[in-house]
C-alpha cells in the first residue's frame, strides 16, 4: 500500500492510517489510496470490521483546499463519491479523530457509522470560512445524526467543538481515555461490534431530521439570522442544503448539495476567503528571517500607560497565562485602568465567556505599579503612552535605565518614527513597533514595525508571542502610519473632502457599510476619538502640510471639543449606544466650503466609492512598491483585521485585482481631471500602479 495510506489486517480488523503531511489534506491522491485500502478491506472475508484514523494522529483537516479552483478539486475519486461509497460499505467502519477532524475531514468520519474521539479532538466544519458549505455530504448525514436545528448551527458558526461537546450532541460515540489509547480503544469498540453483530450503519437518530421543528423552522431561521449575513451568499447556501436534508431523500439531497457546493466554490466570495486562508500562513514568512532562528525567552510582560489601550495590551498576555506589570505614573490613571480590567472580564463572565474563577485567576497576573525598578525582571516592555514624541522618548531612557540586557522595547506608535525613538537608546537592536488595534484585546491585528537596527531575533520573538497571545502579526516597515494608518489617510481624506462637498457623513458610511465594511470612515474616527486622530495629524503635520482643507471639518470638530462617541458628539450625535445625524454637521460643511471656495453638489454613492477606496489602493500600491509591506496580500490582512474591511472582498488589494487595476488607474486619473487643483494634489497614480497597468499585469505585486 503507497505511503499516503498505512495499511495492515490484524486479529480480524483492517486499519487503515491516513499518512498525507502535514494534515491529511483530502487530495485526490489520498482519495485514491483511501478508496482503494476501504474496497481491500471490504473485499477480505478475514476483516470484520475497519478503522479510519491518523497515522501521525491529526485525523484530517478536510479537503486540500489548494485544489478549489482547479480540476482535481472534482477529479474522480471525488470526495462525496469516496465518501458515498464508504457508507455502503457492507462492515463497520470505525473513525479514529486524533487531534482534529475538520470539514471534508469530518464528513469523513460521518460516512462511518461509528465514531470514538481523543479526549482533546477538536472537529468541525469549517467550510463556511471559506465561504463554502460542506459539499461531501455534511449537510445531509449531520442532521440525520444530531437533528436539523444542531446541524446548521454548527455548519453555520464554522467553529471547533471539542470532543465532550461532540459527544453530547452525538457525533461521537466515545471518547477514548487519552489520545495514546485511541488506536487500541478504537479496536476494542470494533471488536465489541463485531461480537454483537452491529450493523455497518447504526439506525439514524434523526430520519426525519426536522421532525421536532416547526414546519416554518428553516424560513423563521433565515429572516432572524439574515442581517447578519450581510451580502455573504454561503450562509444562504447552506440554508438551502439542510432544507434539502429534511426535504429529500438522502440520494436526492446528496445531488443538490454538490450543486449548491459547486456554486460556492465557484464564486468570488470563496475565492476571496481561499485567498485570505493562504495570505495568514504567507504573512509568517519573513525574508532574511530563518524559521530556525532562536527566539528570546517571554515570561513576564510589563506594559507602560494604563488608559484604555494598555489595559487591552495588557489583557492579551493575562489571557494567556503570561504575567504582566501594568504601570503609570498617576495613580490614579493607574487604579482606573486596574478597574476597567476587572470590569472587562466582568462583561466577560455575564456573556458567559469567562468563569469567576478565570478572571481571579487573570487578575492575578496583573501586577500594577508606580515604579520602572519594578519592571528589572520583564522580557518584554510594550509602551502605550500618549503620542508624542518627547514623553515616548522619556519612556524607553527610563527602561533603558531600570530593565536587563536583552529585555525587547516595543512602542505601540503608528505614527512617529521608530528609527529616531531607537535612536534614543543604546540598544537599538532590540526595539521594536508593536501596534495594536482599539480594542486591543478583542482585535486579531498586530502590526510589526521593524526598524533599521531591529534584531532578527527580535521580529522572529515579535511574531512568536503575537502569535502566542491569539493576534494576526503582519510585518511593516517604519514609516508613518505603518500600513493600515497610512492607508486610512487618503481613505480619510477623501470622506471629508466629499462631505466638504456635498455629501453627508451618514451617505459616505452606508456606501462604506453598504460594501460590507463593519464600520463607515465616521463612526469608526468617532469611535476611535476625533482627539486621537487629531494628535495623530499633528505628530505629522509635515506630510498634509501643503493641503489640509480636507481636514478642516474634523479640525473645527476638535476645537469645539467634540470628540466622537467619548464626548457624545463628533460627526454624529450619541445617545448611549443609538447614533443619529447632526444637522450641524451639514452647516459647519457649507460654511467651511464657503471658505474654502470649495463647490458644493449632490454626490453619487459611486463617487464615494471609487474617491475612498481607490485612494486607499493606490497608496496601499505605494506602501508595497517602497518596501513598507511586504506583500499585497499582507496589506489585504491589516485591513481585514484591523479596519473591518470583509473578509469576503479578499482585502483592498484582492478586490482591486477583482475590479482590474486599469479600473482602479482610470478612475484616479479621472478624478485628477475633474477636481482640478486638489485633484492634481492628491490623485496621484502610485508608480507601481502604472507600471502594473502598463504591464497588463492582473496581480498587485513589486515589479
Ligand atoms: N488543505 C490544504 N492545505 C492545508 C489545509 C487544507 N484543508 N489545512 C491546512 N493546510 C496547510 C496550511 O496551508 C499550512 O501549509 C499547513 O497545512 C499547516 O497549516 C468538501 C469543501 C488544520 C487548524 O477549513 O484550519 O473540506 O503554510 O499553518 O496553525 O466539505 O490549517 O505549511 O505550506 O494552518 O496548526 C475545510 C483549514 C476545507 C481547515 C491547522 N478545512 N485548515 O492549523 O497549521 S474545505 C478547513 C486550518 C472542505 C469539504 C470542504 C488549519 C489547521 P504551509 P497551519 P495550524
């Protein structure tokens, strides 16, 4: 038997260990060997029963997802006929799950009629993250085993469940004693079914899978879950597969769920989702940078600056175990932060996400002070101080002071240089930009700026605990605004010139919105603090100093102290938690348009569209070709992950390809015509843009 599969016949029972590194990925080869080993086993009259299971343990992570797109993805064997041919088979078939069992993985398990797990398998199907459905019969054998209503929470929240969690809804009949007794307990239960003569296939629990549902189930289902789906079409894909299982026979609903499966994976959506999938396992690669490089110890963070992004920084490690020295030089800022820690977890207990006795536990890792000498034994120093050079400055000559060789200095600025803070320690090696995201516990996006000086050590440790404490890590150059922010400047920009011009801050939003964004240009700057951007703007005052009409809107705003959500006005009026338009805010537009001499008309969604995000690619294409990011598909992460962009569009820079460059390039000279002298300013074709266009190139990359 070839290597993908291990085969052997023992005291009556054929195991057949699934052996395709790293995860079993069902390509069409191991398809082949495994139908080939599953048809040897059923033909030898000496074997009673089978065994499914991983040979390195990891059972399967589901169909190898480099194959959507392409032809093997549908190449005989496929993976619903393979699996369509093991349920017949005429023996029982035992599933092993080691460690994980993940969509077509999983679906594999559910064509055997029994299934024991290793106490920490964890499995699901994750197919909708990918903007599928499960398409080798998920959607119609899981209802028939754990009912209808269970079967499409789990297919549509695309999470893992561990195995106590499988067990009770079903999926697995047992949970063997510990993953080194899986393969013997595993053999147990065959012979236990052999001796008994079960049948290949227990009795399905659920023949009716909606049996104990309302008739208008599945149509109640879709109009309260609906919203939040957005434009995402797998959910509604997915919706239509399991009103197949409990409509049509199995053979009918196998046939329909295929073609709802080709759909999906046919469409733009998934494209974009497959795409994000490869570009986080391509942001870990870092050039000049060997995997094998020794990281440097982490025991013990300290965090400097305990206001509301501090406190996030420093939940991260607490999260994980990791003791964290949480300081600031007021004590009351200090005690306040401590507080509203305490009460973040608190939520966390109400929503059931944390036990009491986890948030003592976390609480205890925080350690507040007052005093850098209590910082001598940290690893890692993480500043979240105001943004301003001088006081950052101040920071790292006082950690320089009090902590070890050795210990790694990270600043959380996205806007001053990096360069010239390292600059102001004797160990520039060792510095380094760890940008968080507000919240900086809840958002996945790190970004890490790596200076000139920075220590390859340094970025591999960076990543390592970034990735450690649950973030995305995506590596910038040091400049301002690294690359999200600097991208968010034009995006920005471009939102206030236009309700300068006659749209309203609540028409530009819904286009945003209306393109799926979690949040509009307003309600994102209001949330984040109109004060924040402001300082921002100031520590860079250099780069926008030749025009900052654009900005004038949000510099009145700032004057007249209306900050956002945290002052209860800013460019929307807030109630708690309801937003509703401010009429002033149209009249303050009129009258610093008057000023400016700016005309004012009614603006086109498109327009919003294609001045907001076109600017935005176009720089994100500057950022590549100056070797700021390192890759386009990075840059599609960052705002993904840092600025809601969906998930489902790929990224700015996936849906830009979508959209063809010579659009995007078109579009930007043509507002540089039609705006006149701002737009000779700020409609300015990246180089590599129009190299790329020139080029008929249909990929953003460095050329
Ligand atoms: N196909 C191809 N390659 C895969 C893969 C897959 N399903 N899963 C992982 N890899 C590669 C990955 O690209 C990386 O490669 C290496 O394995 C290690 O992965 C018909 C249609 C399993 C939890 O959604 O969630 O089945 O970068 O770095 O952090 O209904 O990978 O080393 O070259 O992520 O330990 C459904 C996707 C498919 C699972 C492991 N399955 N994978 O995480 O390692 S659709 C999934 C994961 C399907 C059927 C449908 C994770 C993981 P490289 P890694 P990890």
């Amino acid at each position: 038997m070839c290597d993908l599969i291990h085969y052997r016949v023992e005291d009556g029972l054929a195991l057949i260990g699934l052996n395709r590194a790293p995860v079993n990925a069902l390509d069409q080869s191991l398809r082949a060997a495994l139908i080939n080993a599953c048809e040897r086993a059923a033909a030898d009259i000496t074997v009673g029963a089978i065994i499914l299971y991983g040979a390195q343990g990891l059972f399967s992570a589901g169909a190898d997802i480099k194959e959507f797109g392409t032809e093997a993805c549908f190449a005989e064997p496929s993976l619903p006929g393979t699996l369509t041919r093991l349920s017949e088979i005429h023996k029982p078939l035992v599933a092993a799950l080691g460690t994980l069992a993940l969509g077509g993985g999983l679906e594999l398990a559910l064509a055997c009629g029994y299934r024991i797990g290793e106490p920490g398998a964890r499995m699901g199907l994750s197919e909708i993250n990918l903007g599928l459905l499960p398409g080798a019969g998920g959607t119609q054998r899981l209802p028939r085993l754990i009912g209808a209503e269970s079967a499409l929470n789990l297919i549509l929240s695309g999470e893992q469940i561990d195995a106590e969690r499988a067990r009770m809804l079903g999926i697995l009949d047992r949970i063997a004693t510990s993953a080194e007794q899986l393969l013997d307990e595993a053999r147990a239960y065959a012979h236990e079914l052999i001796d008994c003569g079960a049948p290949a296939r227990p009795a399905e629990a659920w023949p009716n899978p909606a049996e104990d549902l309302p008739d208008d189930f599945l149509a109640r289902y879709r109009v309260e879950h609906e919203p939040r789906w957005k434009s995402r079409l797998a959910p509604r894909l997915v919706l239509s597969a399991l009103e197949a299982a409990c409509l049509l026979p199995m053979e009918e609903g196998l046939v329909r769920e295929l073609t709802l499966f080709k759909q999906a994976e046919a469409s733009r959506q998934s494209r974009a989702l497959r795409h994000v999938f490869f570009a986080e396992r391509e942001a870990r690669r870092i050039p000049q940078i060997e995997a094998a490089v020794a990281l440097r110890k982490i025991n013990k963070i300290a965090v400097i600056g305990a206001g509301t992004l501090g406190c996030g920084i420093a939940m991260n490690f607490a999260d994980v175990g990791i003791p964290v020295a949480l300081m600031d030089l007021d004590g009351r800022t200090l005690n306040r932060g401590l507080e509203r820690v305490r009460e973040n977890y608190q939520l966390s207990v109400k929503r059931g996400k944390l036990s009491a006795v986890q948030v003592q536990q976390r609480m205890e890792l925080l350690f507040g002070t007052l005093d850098y000498a209590d910082l001598s034994d940290a690893d890692l120093v993480i500043e979240a101080v105001c943004e301003k050079m001088e006081i950052k400055q101040q920071v790292f000559l006082s950690l320089e002071k009090f902590c070890k060789p050795g210990v790694i200095l990270a600043t959380n600025t996205s806007s001053l240089d990096i360069d010239a803070l390292a600059a102001t320690v004797s160990r520039p090696q060792d510095v380094i930009g760890l940008h968080f995201f507000t919240p900086a516990n809840v958002m996945r996006l790190v970004e890490i700026v790596r200076c000139q000086a920075t220590a390859p050590d340094v970025v591999a440790t960076a990543m390592d605990i970034a990735g450690r404490i649950g973030k995305l890590p995506v590596i910038s150059g040091n400049g301002a605004g690294s690359i999200g922010n600097r991208m968010l400047e034009p995006y920005a920009r471009e939102a206030h010139r236009l309700v300068l011009e006659g749209a309203t801050p609540a028409q530009v939003d819904a286009v945003l919105t209306g393109l799926d964004l979690n949040m509009g240009v307003f309600s994102m700057l209001d949330l984040a603090g109109i004060d924040v951007s402001f300082l921002m703007r100031e520590a860079n005052r250099a780069a926008i100093a030749h025009d900052q009409s654009y900005c004038c809107l949000a510099e009145e705003l700032y004057a007249l102290g209306r900050y956002g959500q945290k002052s209860g006005r800013g460019f929307y009026l807030y109630e708690g938690r309801s937003r509703t338009e401010d009429k002033e805010i149209v009249t303050l537009a009129e009258q610093l348009a008057r000023e400016l001499n700016v005309t004012r008309r009614c603006i086109e969604d498109l327009e919003i569209h294609d001045r907001c995000l076109f600017t935005m690619i176009n720089e994100g294409i500057r950022l590549l070709d100056e070797g700021i990011a390192l890759r386009a598909s990075d840059i599609d992460l960052v705002w993904i992950n840092g600025y809601g962009f969906p998930a489902h569009l790929g990224g700015p820079m996936h849906y830009a390809e979508q959209l063809g460059l010579d659009t995007v390039l078109n579009r930007i000279l043509h507002y540089r015509h039609v705006q006149g002298e701002y737009g000779e300013m700020w409609f300015r074709p990246a180089a590599l843009l129009e190299r790329l266009v020139a080029a008929g190139k249909c990929r953003i990359e460095k050329i």
